[in-house]
C-alpha cells in the first residue's frame, strides 16, 4: 500500500492548524477555553495516522531504532534552541550542564509527543502482528477494551466519582496510558477496514457529540476557575471526535498533490517551531490584541503562526543539513 495518501496529508494539515491552535487559544478567558477545547482533537489524529501507515506493513527492528533514534535527536536539537532562547531572553539563567542536560530531555512541555511515538514505535511489532491476524470482531473488541481502560477508566479515576470502583481497579493493577495505544490501532484498523456510510454518519454524530461536549463541558466545568477534565487527549469526548475528523478525511476522493504532501511532511516542523513564534510574539509585546475581540483575535494568530511555522519549515525542509529537523 502507498506509504502516504492525499486525504492523511490534508488530514494531518488540517490537524496541525488545530494544534497551533492549542496553544495560541490560551485558557484565560471563556473564548480561550472554548477555543483550546474544540481543538484537542488535532494531537491524537497524529497517532490515529501514524498507525494508519506503520501498522500496515512489517517493520523491522533496525528501521523501528532508526526512526526512533532521529526522532529523539531532532527533539534534543529543538531543545538546545528553545534553551539557548530562554537564557537570550533572560527568562531562565544558567545553572549548569546537569540541569541544562535535564531540560533538554524534559521541555519544553510540548516534546511529550516525541517519547509517545518512540514508545508506540517500540510495540509497533507486537501490534503489528495482530493487526495483520486479528478478525474484525477480535479488533473491534480490543479497541472497545482499549477504549474502556485508557478512555473511560482514566476519565472516571480523575473524577474519583466512583471510588469503590477504582479501589478495585487500583488492586487489579490496571496498565495507565493506553489510551494512545487505542488511537495507533484505531489507524492499523481505519487502514484495513472500511466502513458503512451508515456507520460513518453515526461515528460523524458521536464527534460533533465529543466536541460539543468537550466545549461546553470545559466552560460549565471552569466557572470557578480552570478545569481540564474534559482536555484529557484520551477522554471519551475528545477520542470519538479524534475518530470522526480521521475517518471524515480518510473517506474523501483527494487527488494527489506535490504541495499538499510537501506541506504534510513539514508537520513535523510545525509542531516543533510554532511555540517558539508564540513566545517571541508574547516577548515582544505583540501578542495581545488591543482593538480585537478574542474570538476574533485567536483564530487569526493562530492562523498567522500556522502559516509563518509552515513557512519557515518549507523552506528549513529545502536546506540538505537543517532538512530532517521540519520534516
């Protein structure tokens, strides 16, 4: 099977246009939260479409270690920068290699990402091997366990709502993080199996369902002061809109294009560089609208750091030595 396809290339686009939107959103004001909230989604659609290609042939270990080991030093070179703009800013001294060590393979926050991948390409493997064997109702199944473990049981154990329940599922020694083992399969599955348009009108329902809920959740949930419950990227809201928006792309009739694959390579860089542009703005003062409302004023610096990062990682992703740290 191809190794990329026009509708993941608009989809992963499209998603990083909703993670840049993440972090431009903010959480200070209502517009904020319901901004931020409406675009959880776009990180675990990068899972979703990284096992809809990595689950769908054999990988060996030597090009699993490969991928890994770049995918760590393009995260500790992006590091040094954020560090090396800090101690420029003045924002942060120097206190020596040892914790200059430390935050290069801790922060900036949003490298989570990187150790995600590596962990999912370090099983990828195993999944594989069931993702090429399993039935459909032997996959259906695991995802519905997956989805019970890392989505609903992880939703109800930070609301400590049920504490009996979770007493027993503390001593059962239930895994943590699976969550994101659900979105890589749900990929290997999207791959191998199509659906219905009946049942694609139902997963459509359940997302715009998710969205709405993480949306009016998150404003009803934060009245007395921030609440992330419902921002979890495993939530039950956030996961079936996750699944919707993958599925919705994957079903469309794209042709290809030369521009639309070149920018989807340079996700990568997107995710990378767009905070840096954010905190350069917010240094130099000009990130706060003054004349703007909000709900104006998000979209359109989300949309320029989008287009600057997708610029800048274009153009990085055409020198044959800064190539491989956008793309």
């Amino acid at each position: 099977m191809p190794a990329r396809s026009a509708n993941a290339d608009a989809a992963r686009v499209t998603a990083a246009f909703f993670v840049v939107l993440i972090h431009a959103a903010g959480v200070s004001w209502p517009c904020g939260i319901s901004y931020n909230a409406l675009a959880r989604f776009g990180v675990p659609v990068f899972v979703i479409l990284s096992g809809y290609f990595m689950l769908s042939r054999a990988q060996t270990v030597g090009s699993i270690v490969r991928r890994s080991g770049r995918l760590l030093a393009v995260m500790v070179c992006w590091s040094a920068l954020y560090y090396a703009y800090i101690l420029a800013v003045g924002e942060r001294q120097w206190e020596g290699a040892e914790t200059m060590v430390r935050y290069l393979v801790t922060e900036p926050v949003h490298m989570w990402y990187i150790y995600t991948a590596v962990f999912l390409y370090a099983i990828t493997p195993l999944l594989y091997v069931f993702c090429a064997h399993a039935t459909r109702r032997q996959y259906e199944y695991a995802m519905l366990v997956l989805f019970g473990l890392g989505s609903v049981y992880e939703l109800m154990h930070a609301t400590a709502m049920f504490p009996t329940l979770m007493l027993i599922a503390e001593n059962a020694h239930l895994p943590w993080g699976v969550g994101f083992v659900l979105f890589y399969l749900l990929g290997g599955y999207l791959r191998r199996w199509s659906l219905s348009g009946a049942a694609a009108a139902v997963v459509y329902a359940m997302g715009a369902l998710g969205a709405a809920m993480t949306v009016a959740g998150s404003l009803a949930l934060s009245r007395g002061g921030l609440n992330e419950l419902l921002f979890r990227y495993t939530s039950p809201n956030v996961v079936l809109t996750a699944a919707a928006f993958t599925l919705f792309f994957l079903r469309l009739r794209l042709p290809e294009s030369r521009r639309l694959g070149e920018a989807a390579r340079c996700t990568l860089g997107v995710y990378l560089l767009h905070p840096l542009l954010i905190m350069t703005a917010q240094h130099l003062g000009i990130w706060e609208p003054e004349t703007l409302s909000l709900w104006i004023a998000i979209p359109l610096r989300a949309a320029a750091v989008f287009a600057l990062s997708m610029l800048a990682s274009l153009l990085l992703s055409r020198a044959p030595l800064l190539r491989k740290l956008v793309s």
